[in-house]
C-alpha cells in the first residue's frame, strides 16, 4: 500500500492550482456580482487551459483528452474544487463519460467537437416530476420512418444555455414499460425550446434551464448507445462523475474554505488574543483537518479501486454522502469562525456556504445514497466494511 504521490503528480497539481490561482479565482467575485461569465473571458480561459493540456483531462488520449487513470483524475477534480462551477466548466470542461459510448458518424459529429472544446453538452435527465426516480420519466420518442420524434420536458438542466447538443433521457418502445435510451439532441431543432433559466440559491454564472421538446424529429443516428439501454448506460458512467464533481471536489472546496478558517483564526483578535487560541475555535478547525483528510483517502481509494476494474459502486454512494455532507460542516463552521464577517457578503465565505448546499442534492440525494449503502450491506453484508470479509 502506497500513499506517496509521485513527481508527476506533484507537478500535476501543482500546475492546475497555479492556473487556478493566477486565471480563475480573480474572475470568481465579478461572476458573482454579474450573475455571468462574460463570453470573452470565458474564451480567453478555455484557450488558456487547452494550451496547458488541462482540458478534457478525463477523457482517453486516443480521443483527444489526457487519458489520466481514475486516481489521478481525482487529484485533479480536487483542484477544480478550489474554484466555482461555472469558470471549471470553461477552462476544463465537463465532458460526460456517457459520450464515449458514441459510434460511426457520431464520433465525428458530437464526441470530438465537445473533447476539443468546441461544442458544449449537457446531460438532460431530470424533469419536474422525475427526480430521484429517474426512471419516472415522462419524455417520450417514438419511432417514424426517418428516424424518432422527440415530446416531453426536462428542467434543472445545468450549462443549458451554453450548450451546443443535449444527451437527454426518453421513453422508448411500448407505452407502459420502462425503456429508457438516450438521444443526441442538438439545439436550434424545430419543436425544441428552451425554457427559462431557474435561478438557484448557489452556483452563479452557471445556468439551469426548462428543455420543451414538440415532436422534435431526430435522425436515425441520434440515438446514443442501445436502444432501451439508456439508463443503465448513463449510470454505469455517472457513478465515475459523481466521485469527480461531487466528491473530490467537495474534498477540495473543503481545504481551500479551511485553509481560509485557519488563516483568519490566527489574525483575529478577541480578548487581546487570536480566535484560534480558544479551545471551542480549535475544535472546529481541528473537526474540519480530520473531515477533510477522510473524505480525501475515501475518494482516492474509490478511484483506486475504478483503476482495478473493480466494482465501486457502494464506495461511491459512500463517497457521495460522506463528502457532500462534510462540505456542507467545513462551511457552516468556516461561518461561524468568520462570526459576522462569515455572514458578510464583502468576503466569499458565505458564497462557500451556499454553493455547498447543493452538493447533497444533485447526482443522487443523500438519501437515496443512503438507501442503496443500507440495501447492500443488507445483501453483502461484511464485505461492505469489515476488511477481513
Ligand atoms: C443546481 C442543480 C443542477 C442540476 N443539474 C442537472 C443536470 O445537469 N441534469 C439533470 O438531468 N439534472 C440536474 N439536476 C437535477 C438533480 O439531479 C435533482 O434535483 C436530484 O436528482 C433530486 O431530484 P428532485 O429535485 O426532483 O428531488 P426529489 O426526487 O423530488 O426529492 C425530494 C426529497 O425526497 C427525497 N426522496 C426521494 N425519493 C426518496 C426515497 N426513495 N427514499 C428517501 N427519500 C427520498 C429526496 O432525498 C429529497 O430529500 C440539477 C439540480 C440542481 C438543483
């Protein structure tokens, strides 16, 4: 067992903070302020970052990304979590794994576009009476002889105004089964609008959007993956993306929000000494080193296990809540060691506090998370804690 980092991992993360620090972390207080990121500089820190080698790092080299294994995907997920949503999806991208599952022409025409950095997609699997139970879906796409017709809604869509196609969930087959697939959707197709942009409490910058889909016709080749096949398709690769967006990076905003606590509890004065002298401040600081470091080797050996071909799904539904829920204790701390500064909007930590919440809503609920760790300690029993199982 090995937990040193290597050189070349060193030098990775070094380099993707540094770009973080000098490229992206000043453009995070005009974004708030604006609600936006202005579309030049949006370029400016794509091209930047692609001329680094930083853009679509998880995706293989034979494709055009990084090709880096799932360890070293999440050190480099952790660093994005130094910074917000919205300037990570610019100059790093957000290429969804579930597109690698393109074939022929589709290669050409959405997978190389989007890993270069050209197209932008969303996945587009939530509507408002689907949530969590994905498979409730009421979208529909019904064969016709040139291809499918696409009807229904989605909302909640993040990126939605910036992208260029959608991977959206849909009905297929018999009415009264559950088959799911999965559908290539490019914007500008007649019958597909979009709706208003659904303002959240955290996040800015990045925009969530209502899809209407009125008998919008799609081409034969459309359809991504197997027909019927979607949802396991999107979940078998949406477990990889929920150790990266939400775990790792959780796992990064954390340390950065400490890094913060620890800085201001040694310069605030209060009875003529630091903050941090008193025990009750320690103890939050000090909670929040521990947190941190397990929610960190949780990801890391989840990724691991990913890089072995081995089955990671209840680790990852483990890392799901436990980093999620950590992030959300390290900000409602790093408020309370800030006191009314921490409530202040003229520093970013209540921006940290509220971009946090959502972290134990999307890609799985905590509960439902929770659901499926106590649904298989229920099959598999030890083998799901106990080392020696
Ligand atoms: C900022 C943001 C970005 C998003 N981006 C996207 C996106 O890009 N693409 C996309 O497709 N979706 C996206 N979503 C949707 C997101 O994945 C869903 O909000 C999430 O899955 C929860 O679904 P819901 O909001 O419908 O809540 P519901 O499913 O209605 O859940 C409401 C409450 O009921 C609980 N609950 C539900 N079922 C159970 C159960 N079986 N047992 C116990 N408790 C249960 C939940 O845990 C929760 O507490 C985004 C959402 C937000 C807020």
């Amino acid at each position: 067992m090995n937990f040193a980092l290597s050189d070349e991992q060193k030098m990775m993360i070094a380099t993707v903070r540094r770009f973080i620090a000098e490229e992206l972390q000043p453009l995070e207080a005009e974004v708030e302020a604006q609600g936006f990121l202005a579309p030049d500089k949006a370029r400016a820190i794509h091209d930047k970052a692609k001329s680094l080698g930083l853009y679509a790092m998880n995706i293989p080299e034979a494709l055009g990304g990084a090709g880096l294994s799932a360890v070293d995907t999440m050190l480099m997920e952790e660093q994005f979590g130094h910074t917000t949503d919205i300037l990570i999806r610019r100059a790093f991208g957000n290429v969804y794994e579930v597109l690698l599952a393109a074939q022929g022409a589709q290669i050409a025409r959405w997978l190389t576009p989007t890993v270069r950095g050209e197209r932008v997609c969303s996945i587009a699997i939530t509507e408002p009476g689907a949530g969590s139970d994905a498979a409730g879906i009421r979208t529909r796409a019904v064969k016709t002889p040139s291809g499918w017709e696409l009807s229904g809604s989605k909302h909640f869509i993040s990126d939605g105004e910036v992208s260029d196609f959608f991977i959206v969930s849909a009905l297929t087959g018999e009415a009264g089964k559950k088959e799911i697939s999965l559908f290539l959707v490019d914007k500008g197709l007649p019958g597909f609008t979009l709706g208003k942009d659904q303002k959240m409490m955290g996040l800015r910058g990045t925009t969530h959007l209502e899809l209407w889909f009125d008998k919008v016709p799609l081409e034969p080749l459309a359809l991504l993956g197997d027909e019927g096949k979607g949802l396991q398709q999107a979940l078998g690769v949406l477990g990889r993306v929920r150790l990266a967006q939400v775990g790792a990076r959780a796992v990064g905003k954390a340390s950065h929000v400490l890094q913060l606590m620890v800085d201001y509890a040694g310069q605030r004065k209060q009875f003529g000494q630091p903050i941090g002298d008193f025990q009750l401040v320690q103890q939050m600081i000090a909670d929040s080193v521990i947190e941190v470091n397990s929610a960190r080797l949780m990801v890391l050996h989840t990724a691991w296990m990913l890089d072995q071909g081995l089955d990671a799904r209840d680790w990852i539904s483990m890392v799901k809540v436990q980093a999620a829920e950590m992030l959300g204790r390290v900000t409602d701390r790093a408020v309370q060691v800030f006191g009314g500064m921490g409530f202040c909007k003229e520093l970013p930590i209540e921006r940290y506090y509220r971009d946090a919440r959502i972290y134990r809503i999307f890609d799985g609920t905590s509960e439902i998370h929770r659901t499926l760790i106590a649904r298989s300690a229920a099959k598999r029993g030890a083998a799901l804690f106990d080392v020696n199982a």
